[in-house]
C-alpha cells in the first residue's frame, strides 16, 4: 500500500471515529435531557443516564466526569441556541418594554412547541443569557415605562413568573394562547400602560432560524 493510501485510510478511520464519537455524546445529551426533566439536578446517578442512552458507565465517564459536569454541559447545550436565537431577532426592536414583550411571547412560544426543553429549563433553571431582559427592566425603569420600587423586585417578579409558566406549560396543556396571556399580565405587573401593551401584543413575531422555529398560530391579542 502506497504512502498516500495509508493516509487517506487513516484519515477516514479518523474522521469516521469522532463522527461516532460525536453521535454518542449527542445521545447522552439527548438522554440528560429528559431525565433532568423528568428528575431534577440532583435526584440523578450516572446510570441514570447511561441507561437512558443506551450506553456503559464505562462509556459515560470517556465524556463526562460527573453528574454537574454533564449538567452544565446540557444547560449550555439547551438554551444556547434558543437564547441567542431569541436576542438576535429582537435586535431591530426599539424601547424595552417591546423587547421584553416580544421576547417573552418567543420564549413561551418555544416552551409550548417543546414541553421535554420547557420542563428542564423550569426544574434547572439553567437558561442563563438573561442579561438583555434585565438591561430591559433596568432601561424601562429608568424612562418610567416600568413602575417597581427596585430593579430587584421587577427581576424577581419576572423571572419568577416566568418560571411559573414554564413549570405549568411542561407539566400540561395549555392553550395555544397561554404565552401570549402570560406576557400581558406581566406586562401588566411592572407597571406598563396598557395601550403600549396593546401594541406589543399586537406587533408580529419576529421570525427565528429554522433550528429553533417556533409556531406561529397564537397571535397574541389583547382581549
């Protein structure tokens, strides 16, 4: 066998193993997924996931060393996309009060499409990227858009909410217009006028990249 063979053979051995490799953390991501879902962070052991993946303890630790590691890398995993998804298509947005609303319709609407995603994210609370919600909350206070004693207390009544919501949508039916609902009434808490509330559930959802679409069938009207 020439030099050049050998290479390209070697070569194909190469590529062909990290592409199996890849499939395999793939799955005991996909297998995290649910169980934290289903479990919560802590309740968990590595056979846990090993046996909802299909794979070997032995299997587990060439990718992971411990429970927390394969937490975090599920949490970045999850929301990464969808949170940057999410700030991208608000960018051409003006005012706070409009980013926040269209932001959070998005996000319940990703949370409906996705109840295994939604019940994660609710149990772990893991989202992170929620620095451009909070400059909203912090922006729409300072104009007076917002009414709150402190940012403090709009943050935690927010994210708060927003929790609720996620837990109730992973854990039954809502109805198609359950996000839309949810985002005016707490539009509605921080203070925010209702016409300009009107607007913002009105104004049409901005469109995300194909790996994270989102239904487009609630509306969100204001009754």
């Amino acid at each position: 066998m020439t030099t050049d063979k050998r290479r390209k053979k070697l070569d194909h051995r190469t590529r062909v193993g990290r592409e199996r490799s890849a499939r395999t953390e793939t799955r005991l991501l996909e297998a995290a997924l649910g169980v934290f879902a289903d479990m919560g962070p802590d309740a968990p052991m590595i056979e846990d996931f090993a046996r909802a993946a299909g794979v070997s303890r032995g299997t587990f630790y060439n990718y992971f060393e411990s429970v927390e590691e394969l937490l975090a890398a599920t949490s970045e995993w999850m929301t990464r996309e969808v949170i940057e998804s999410i700030e991208s298509a608000l960018e051409p947005l003006e005012g706070p009060a409009l980013r926040l609303g269209i932001g959070l319709r998005l996000f319940f609407a990703r949370a409906q499409a996705d109840p295994v995603w939604c019940r994660f994210v609710a149990r772990i609370w893991k989202v992170g990227g929620i620095e451009l919600p909070t400059r909203d909350v912090e922006e729409g206070l300072r104009l007076g858009i917002f009414r709150a004693r402190s940012v403090a207390v709009a943050r935690d009544l927010l994210f708060g909410g927003v929790r609720e919501a996620l837990l109730r949508i992973g854990e039954e039916a809502t109805p198609p217009a359950y996000g839309a609902e949810m985002t005016e009434l707490l539009l509605q808490t921080l203070g925010t006028d209702s016409r300009r509330i009107a607007a913002i559930m009105k104004h049409e959802l901005p469109a995300l990249h194909s790996d994270t679409a989102l239904p487009r069938a609630e509306n969100g009207l204001t009754r």
